[in-house]
C-alpha cells in the first residue's frame, strides 16, 4: 500500500520515514509538506537520510487520491485545520501530534493555548494507546504523547486495579533533548544543557491532561496529578520515575498480580518486580520497559518505566496503530535493533 | 595553623586538599595514608595535582604532634577504628565518611553492613550540618553525606515548620558519577553510562537514615521517607527533587515565609519560589540552590535542590566544619568560581 | 542456512548477533562460549537482548556439525588456536579478531606481543576488505579492524592512484569508548572519560601495520605512517582524519576523479569533495562517509572518513563478508536505521 | 585600581569577571555593555554570577575617568571602532577580540571578512602572547586567540630552533561548544552536537593566519599550516595534535632539549617527553600542558596541547597580560583550581 507523510522533517517525522520505508506492507511512502507551495529535494533539507525522494506540496485531495492513509508528524497546533478534510472524508489519519488528543475543548485551550478542533471533530478521534486500545476500523487516530506513553503504562496496572491512593501519585518524569525537537532554544543549546539538569514547564506540561484524561478513564476518583519534567543531557529517551501510597491493605502480591496481568501478552511492555530498567535497554527500539516495587517500609509503589520518545513514544507507536488499523501482526515493522552497547 | 588529610587520592580527599591549599589561615597540609607504611610521592599517584608533596605513612601521634587537626576523607567503615586514639585525646577531627553520622548502632549496621563505633565515641561525634548548626567547640565533626545534605536543606523548612504531611515525603535524587567514587564499576563504565540512566540501591542508600535522623530532631513524627538515587551521565552534581503535600490549610505564604525566614540570612543556601534551579548553576561552588512551589491543583509541594557532590555535599562543607570550629568567617576559603559557561 | 557465533557477550558480538536474528538467509544462528563447559543461559548475562538463547559450550565438532559456517568474535590471540580445526576441515570462518590478519608472522608478535598462528595458517586467511576484494569462494576470512577499515577507506583512492608523497602521511583518528570493549579500565571510568579526550597505544596501535600491510599493496612506497589515536567522550563511532601532500602536478580533479572511481558503485563507502562528515551520520548503519578536499595553499590532501566501529568498523562488516562469501546481495541485512536525529 | 570590563554577558567576559573579582589588584570591576543606552541589573541577565552589580552605558570617557584600564570582551568587529579612543587617550586596553591582532589590513579583511583598523592604530597594538613576550609597558594588548595559543606553544620550540620541515606541519585542532560562544546555533543544538564530531570551517578559520604571523616571526620560511578543526561533545578545552617532520639530523635529544629549554622557568606552561596530556587535566586553570615525542620510525614528531579555552584561550590569558602590564606576579590571580575528578 502506499501512505503519505506530512512532516518528514521534523524529529518523529524523519524517525517514522525509516520506519515505514522497511515495513513489508508499504510499497511507496509519499512525502508532503505542508508550509511549501511546490516540491522540494529531501536529500537538500535532510541529507543524513540519503534519499532521492521529494517533498511534495501539501494538498489534501492529492494525498488521498494517492495514498490509502496518511501520518500527520506536524507541531502542535498545525493538524487543527490540517486533518478537517480528512475527517470529512473518512479517509484514515494517524496524527503524532495533541491535538485531537483531549476530549474537552477547554481542557485543550488551556494546556496547549490554542484553540481546539470542534467537538464534532473531536468525537471521531480514537486515543490510540496501542497496549490497551485498538485502532482496528478506526479512521482518525491520535498518537498518544511521548511522556504521557511512559506514565500511563507505568500507571495503568495500579490504577485500573484500585490498589493506590490517586491523590497520592508523583510523577518525576526526565527526558533526553531529542523531546524538545529541533528548534534551536537556550535550553538545549549545547553549552548549558550538557552537565546539566534543567526542570521546565513545572506543573505546565502539555501531556498532564493527556494522562489524567486516561487514568479518569480507568478510576474517575484520579484527581490532576503531580507531574515533573526534566531535561536530561542526552539525546533520546524518557524516564519516568513515579510513586503512590497503596492501599492500606494491598500487598506485594497483589501489586505483582496487578502487573503481570496487565502485561504478560504485551508484545511491547515489559514489567519486572523489583529490577529497575536503565534507560539506554530501549533506546533504538519500541519497548517499554517497567520495573516496579512495593517498599514495605514507607508503603509506597516505586514504578519505573523507560520507552525511546521517538519509538515507543511517537513513531514506533504509530506504526503500532498503523499495524492495528490495516490488521498486520503487533511487531510488523518494529523489530529493531536496540542501541548496543548498554 | 598546620592540618593532617588522610585520603588526599580519593575523589572529595583532592578535591579537599585544593581548598585547603588556598585556604587563608592553613600555612601547611600534611598527607597521610592511612594503608601506608612508607612515604610516597604525591606526583606519581595524582600528578594532576601538580604537587611535590608526599603522602606520609600513618601514625596517629606523629599526626598529633603536627597538626592542629585532621581530616578523613577516607571510604566508609574506615574510620570507625582509625578515628578511635583521636578522640580518646579529644584532637580535632573531620570526617567526611559516614561511620559517625548515625546515632544508633543497630542502625549504621543495618544501612552499612558493618560494625558501628562503639555509643561512647558515637555520643562525642557532632553531625555538622553546617546551616543548622555550629562546630564551634566540638572536637569530632561527622560531615554530612552528599545525598543527605541536598535532601535535608530542600526539606527542613517545611518539617521543621510542620507544613507537610510527613507520611507524603517522596524524594527523586539524581546523582552525577564522582558520586561513586574513583573504583571502577559496571555502573560506572563510560560505554555502559553514559546516555543512560540507572537506579541504584533502591530504597537501600545508606544516606536515608541520615536524612530520616534529622528530619525526626525536627519532627519526630516523620517517618522513613520514599528516596530513591538515579546516576546522571554527568560527572559533578545532585539534585533532589523532594514532593510533598502541604497540610490542607497551608498556603503559598506560608510556604514562602518559611523559605524565607529559614534560608534569607544564610551564606550558601538561595531558596527561590517558582524558580527551579539548573544542575550546573551550583558546579564549582558551595552554593545549595532551592526553588519550590506549592502547586494549587494538586496541593503538594515541590521542592528542588541542587548541589556541587563534591563541594557542599563533601569538601566544601568541611571546610564550613572548619570555619565554624576554628571561628573563621563562614565563606573563608569557598569563593569558588562556578564551572561556566551554563 | 544455520551459522555457529562464538563470543555474543563482547561489544561486536552482541551486536553481530542482532544482525545476524535478522538476516534474511540466515535460520538459526548458534551461540558458543570459547571458555565454558557446560550451557549458559544468554538471558542471564545479557538480559538487555531479551532472548532466550542458550550459549553453548565450544566444541569444534559439534559447531561443524550444525552450523554451515561460524563467526568468532572473540578478543585478539584466543582465536590463533581456536580456529586450527576449522582451517584444518577447510569449514568456513569469518573471524572478527586480529589474529590472522597480518601476514608477517614477525609483524604480528612485534604488535600484539603475542605468538602469531604458522605460516601455513596465516596463508590461508583472506583479509575481507569488502570493498576492495570479495570473500567468494574463501574459507577463512580475517575481518579488518575498525581503526583499519577507516584509515584505508581514506587513504585508497589516493594511494592506489599515486597521488601523494607516501612519506607524508598522519592519520588523527579518534575512537568512541565502545572500541575499548567491555572490560573496565580507568581510560573508560566514565568519570575520567567524560568531558575530556585522551591519547592511547600513541605510535603503538596494533592497526598501524595492518593499515600498512595494506596500502603496501597498492604501493609498495608507502612506508610506516605517523597514526595517533584519542579516546571520545561518546560511545559508537570512529573518525579518521589523513593528511598527506599532494604529488606537485595534482590537481583537484585528479583527487576528485580518484575517489569518483574507486567510490561511485560502492554500496556502503560514499565520498564528497569538500564537505566533511558528522560522525554521528554513520552511527548505527554501515556506512563509511568520506569528506575530501585539496587545499590550495598548502597542497596537502584532508580526507575524513567516519563509521560505526561496530557495524562497518566490526559485525557490519562481518555480514558483507558473510554475504560475499555465500552470494548474497551485497545490502542484504544491513539496511540499517541511522541514530537519528543528527 | 579600578578595571572596566566591556562585555561580560559573553562567555569569556564572564569568566574573566569571576577572575577580576578575585584579583588581589583589584578593588572594582565596572562593567559596560556596548550596545546599551541604560544601566542594566547584571542579575538579571546573568543570574548564575549572583552579582548586584549593574551594567553601565558605554561611554570611553567615563570609562576612562573611573578606571585605570578596560578590558574587552567583545565580538571580533566591534573593537575595531570601540577602540580608538582609547588608543588615542594612550589609555590601558587589553582586547580579548580578534580585531587588533594581525598586522596585515588585507589579511584581516579576507579572514575576518570585515574592514581592519587602520594601519596607525594596529601599528600600536601589542601581540600578548604571554609565554614569548610581556604586555610592561604596552598601552593596547591584543590577546591572542584560543587556537592559536595552543597552537603555537605547541610549535614554538620546535619553529625558534629549527628543528622541522615548516612545509610538514599539520595541526588537527579540537575544541569543546563554549569556543563557539552564547549564540544559538544548529552546529551547538545538543541534538546534533552530542555524542557527534563535526568539523567546521576547514581550511578557513581565522585563526590560521594569527598563527602563521607569530610563526614566521621566528622563521620566516614557515608557509600557511594546515589547519582543522573538529567541534567535540563537550563544553570547555581545545586539544591541539600537531604534526611536522623532523629535520633529518635532528634527535629525540634536540627535540626535547628545545622543549626544555623553553618552557622549564614557564609558570604555566608545562611540556613533557613522551607523556601525552587529557584534555580535562587543564580544565577550569590557565595551565597549557603539552607532551611531545619524535616517532622514531615515521620521524614525525607528534606535540599534543590541551588548554581551557576560556581561560588560557582567552581570560587567563587576558589576567596574565593585566600581570604584565601592572608589574604584578605571573601566577597573580591565577591559582585556580582544575575541574576534578579528572
């Protein structure tokens, strides 16, 4: 089949570009941008990925006359107006962006400052948490957000089960600079980033109302959590590092329990009592990684989840929703090669 | 006056002896070796240095006899049995290892594995917890652990205050290498952490007693707190981030008043609302830097803060033991230059 | 087809076993340990592979038996008696280690201080050089060294061609931590590693003569060159900066026309004129990536060349051996993803 | 004695801030920033120096009135009309830019692609390259640049006495972010600069000709060098590998003999056979650590130098020639301590 991409240049963009161009069910990937006006060389704009094909201009009717499906890797704020003729078609979407991602227009207006798609749009958007949710016979999917992939997963098993207090959850999330994206900013230029840590957008994360829309999902008793973010000197990757007080009554076994059915047939989550992933074990593939611990001293869960932002938190993902929508196998496309040596 | 160091070739011990060297009222710094029988070369071992110094074999009365005090900056469980004739002749000494530091024997056996001093010489140590309290006049000053020190400062003003649930702390503390020492690691091995991350000793380092015996001085109604330590691909620094929930009528003044009254009128410690401190603003220096903040949504507090490990978390703060021991001014020999640009 | 790998726990192994699960002729691919006696679990001393291998105890019989050929990728001087069976039974063998790379049997103890094979053995090993010469229709085949590979990717267009004064030759290359293996030393204590660069083997590197042996045989002038190797702070990658005088009558498009030659059909060796490049271009695919350019006013020829010391500095090149050797197009199992972002 | 400073936002005007502050000779450090109209809080621009001071309007005479020299700090184009005043008034200056360096207008128009001052006012600029000449006396001190002070101690004893072919010298020059400034840029997006090497300006930095000038001062037969240079993933220190060939009759003797004899009574340059400096030794002191060794199979001789290019590259430098020009001790201001662990 052939699918078209708008964004290509962008971080996830060019990530998911590789991706598709070894998945055995793409014949032909269709590149657009949609700021240009006509067609432009990749290999000038983006030589590392040595390749002759070029950006088309962005024009809805051409993408759907010449593909079967199209990824929007586009900044927030852009898919909006973007995906309206799309959704209008019912033609399928896999959208990297947020936003179609919250069902509440004010919700949305408030973390993203923008204003949201309609209602009526909203309502044919399909979360696409990949290891909870199907995208099968869905047409436009919205590609869960990279921290908020790390946190739900890390979370699920606790909250779906009741085994924490919600009002207790702290969320000490760190991601490499590759998250950031590729404009130039103070805050990840070289000289102050490396041998650095840096805290941003405390208690203002775009992605916080993402996973507490989802944990309300699963236990409505989840109020607005405790969420920190901080830039790490590396490149790619996300920890997330998260705590909350079990129940009075819940034990080691029930936590465990909790767990491992919650993951066991993942194909993609991994969870170990007691084992703490690094973070490097999944850098250049689409696993999450959990290791998890009741401390039987304070009571308290410590859950530790590890994904690649750029796989498991974006465009391995989409190729996740993309294997879903069309029915090919879970891991098509995204046997990859982890970054070795660990 | 004339000082003593023994363990010059370990990470705070020469790091020690370049503050000591231009410290203004120390004319001399004599190295001991404390596994030595014979003299040896300074040069040949740390030729970084740039010293002709040699390291002389240890006596604890030729010790004595040339010094007006000594410092250990030796490995834990040292010098449980090396400090013993010091303080049976009431000779000044610091000591940056941990073997003094808890006041209970049951304890430091628990958290370190060994054998703790006996409660006699336990009961002369004073822990110098330099913000808090004064060395003037003691003779045998535990300096305060790296992680411990970070922690306590972003704490005290909250605990000591009882703004907090105690039951609610949860620290995320994030160390750079040097923290681990000089001793050659798989956790430590370039290829292995760097572009990593990596939990380690997981609710197990040895430094949450430490924290734990001090908060519990202040209010002995804080339990043992949820800490866990995570190696940075970094080589100099810690930061804590510290959560907890404010007491429901607790309010953002409140919180700032106590900051305020606790920390305004102290040399090394800057406590900011709503500004969190970058790692590497404090590499280099003795600073503490603290930012905090109430959050409103969810009414816990965060609380950040970052220090040199090596300098407030380890030398520095034992050159501020001195000060405080021989009455010199707090910032005599610490007006460091911060490792710029950041 | 089924092949033997001996030594998956090294930094090439593990990565030459990734390539090799996912080589489309390759069925089975069978794990041996040179010094055990009995099976290993891999997953227990490489969990990050997530697999459930076991590794095998070494047995020349038994790997002949089950396997139609077989990798070693064991460190240098092991495989000298190792692979006498294989030679002896004519069985096909791709070894990774320098052991029979040097045809001088005086060269090799001189390098490596170690016994070198007979000559006998050593005549029948063929030094894969995959870009220069085919494995086809070999049975031993010597994998060049990582260092070697970069430094005679550069220098052949201009050697072959005659185009320099052979007696000006540098080579400043510089290495990723990765290419010191796994073993903990201080050079690679990341403490020590981070933040700075560092000389070693200064005009003692064990690839100096297997660089010289080979540009020897395009021009039997070229005496011993200057080479100096420096330790990165990164962990994948080599860079190989040469310089060397131009002949006096050289132009600029006797230098480009060179590398046009040699380098226009090659698969995986790309070569411009006067753009030089990014190391991290090359991390994670088998690419060798040349920047050249005559400079005018001093006459002297820079070529940089830059790969993956682990791909085609290592088990990439293994595999285009592999593929030479049995047929198999030459990209076959290394259309390998960058990386990104770069 | 007061001392203006015009530029301290910059890099090396901050850092060389944090050392006049420190200067015993010192009792004010007035800052001015050249593009303002207005005082400006320094805190707030640069919170990290902790500093109260403002930064005045620039204006050469009330500089002139209310300090006994100034410093600048400055861009390289903008002394070039900042300056005359002062070098009219015959008042102290000390230019940390590039502008007054070279005595050729043309040579500094085709580097710099900028206009040079004219030939009266460079006429009266002094070349401070400390370790060769002194700044007693002198009215206008150029301080020489990062590279080329490396450089060329690296080169000096072997250039003054004629040991080398001068038609042979390749330098292969390395330098960590902070040598490309505060200015954002996508060659210091952390993104692309981490775990990457990246050659820039090949064959064109402008600080080739700086040191070809000083070379042929001390033999006038050396040509235009070649020249690299390589941006590493770190943020402080330039490593430069230099290469030439020995002249035939010269020996490890009369290398090391010239080594000798040049720097043995330099406070801080230190020169060793055979002993290769880490770039990390130097780091955060104004030493110059260099090792050299004659191969005595290629006879090339191979200088390493590492120096902090903010501090010997630029403001340690800039303290020693204010040491000069004042008759104050060489090491004055200068008793740094090195960034350790190394």
């Amino acid at each position: 089949m052939n699918v078209g991409l708008v964004g290509v240049t962008g971080y996830s963009g060019s990530v998911l570009f590789e991706l598709l161009l070894r998945h055995p069910n793409v014949d032909q990937v269709n590149l657009y941008g949609h700021a240009q006006t006509e067609a432009q060389s990749l290999e000038t704009v983006m030589p590392q990925l040595r390749r002759r094909d070029n950006i088309l201009p962005y024009n809805p009717a051409d993408i759907m006359k010449n593909n079967q499906m199209v990824f929007f890797a586009t900044s927030a704020g852009v898919t909006t107006e973007l995906a309206k003729p799309f959704i209008d078609a019912n033609f399928p979407v896999i959208d990297l962006a947020g936003d179609y991602r919250l069902k509440s227009r004010d919700v949305y207006k408030k973390w993203y400052k923008k204003e949201a798609p309609s209602t009526e749009y909203l309502n044919k958007s399909h979360y696409g948490l990949t290891d909870f949710t199907s995208s099968k016979g869905e047409t436009y999917v919205s590609n869960p957000g990279c921290y908020a992939t790390s946190t739900i997963l890390a979370l699920a098993p606790l909250v779906q089960n009741h085994l924490i207090d919600p009002t207790s959850i702290v969320v000490d999330a760190k991601s490499g600079t590759s998250g950031a994206g590729k404009k130039l900013t103070q805050l990840t230029h070289f000289s102050q980033t490396n041998e650095n840590l840096q805290l941003y957008k405390v208690n203002q994360h775009q992605h916080i109302p993402e996973i507490v829309q989802q944990l309300q999902e699963w236990d409505e008793n989840v109020p607005y959590i405790q969420f920190t973010t901080t830039l790490l000197p590396l490149t790619r990757g996300i920890m997330a590092s998260c705590y909350a007080k079990a129940k009075s009554d819940v034990t080691e076994k029930d936590v465990r329990d909790a767990f491992v059915r919650t993951y066991s047939d993942d194909t993609f989550v991994n969870a170990t009592e007691g084992v703490f992933p690094a973070l490097k074990q999944v850098v250049g593939t689409n696993f999450c990684d959990i290791g998890y611990q009741l401390n039987p001293v304070t009571h308290q869960i410590v859950i530790v989840s590890v994904i690649d932002n750029l796989l498991k938190g974006a465009a391995g993902q989409a190729i996740q929703n993309f294997n879903q929508m069309f029915g090919f196998e879970p891991e098509t496309g995204l046997n990859l090669i982890p970054v070795l040596p660990i």
